[in-house]
C-alpha cells in the first residue's frame, strides 16, 4: 500500500532529474558553442563566419539558434558572440515547456 503511494514521487523525482540533466548537458553544448563562435570571430575577419561556426558546433539545435557576433576591426578589442536556444523540458509529459539557454564568449581579435 505504501509503495503505491510513494511510486509516482519516485518516477516523477526520477524524470526531474533526467529533464535537469538534459537541459545542463544542451546549456554546456550551447557555452561550447559560443566560445567556438568567438575563437572564428577572433581570427576571421567576416562576422558570418563565425556565426556558422557557430551553428555548425550546436549540430541540429543550430537551425533553432539565435547568434550574434560583435567584432571590431581593431586587433586586440574584444570579439563576442552570444548565443540563444530554445528547449523544451517534459516535451512528451503535457507538452512540455520551453526554457532559453543562452550564452556568451568574449576574446581578442588577432587579424
């Protein structure tokens, strides 16, 4: 009797769990993405193709994905680029609800 009472916590602390999971594993995704976004920022002179660097390390979230990359023309000034993607948490528990994860890398332009 007991046990019945206690099952559905259990599953749904089980399903938190793997959901936080998912959702640190894709926000870490998205960080990497960015610093790849400001490594090409850094050393390439066009901002589009740090961009598509960009969605390129995101793999199919990247289509998803808002990006944009700062970068002067003066070597030494910083480069950003700040990325945004949607993801829903509990997609197939009651349609689920969508979260942003963003992040945002700076570094210094060589060229």
């Amino acid at each position: 009797m007991e046990f019945a009472l206690v099952l559905p916590l259990v599953l749904l602390t089980l399903v938190a769990i793997v959901e936080l999971t998912v959702a640190a594993r894709t926000q870490l995704e998205v960080v990497n993405a960015a610093r790849e976004g400001a490594r090409t920022a850094a050393t390439v002179i066009d901002p589009a193709e740090a961009a598509a660097a960009t969605r390129r390390s995101l793999g199919s979230a990247g289509a998803d994905a808002r990006v944009s990359v700062s970068r002067p023309h003066v070597v030494g000034q910083d480069a950003s680029v700040s990325v945004t993607v949607p993801h829903r948490i509990a997609a197939g528990l009651f349609g689920g609800f969508e979260v942003r994860l963003s992040a945002r890398a700076v570094m210094r332009v060589e060229l």
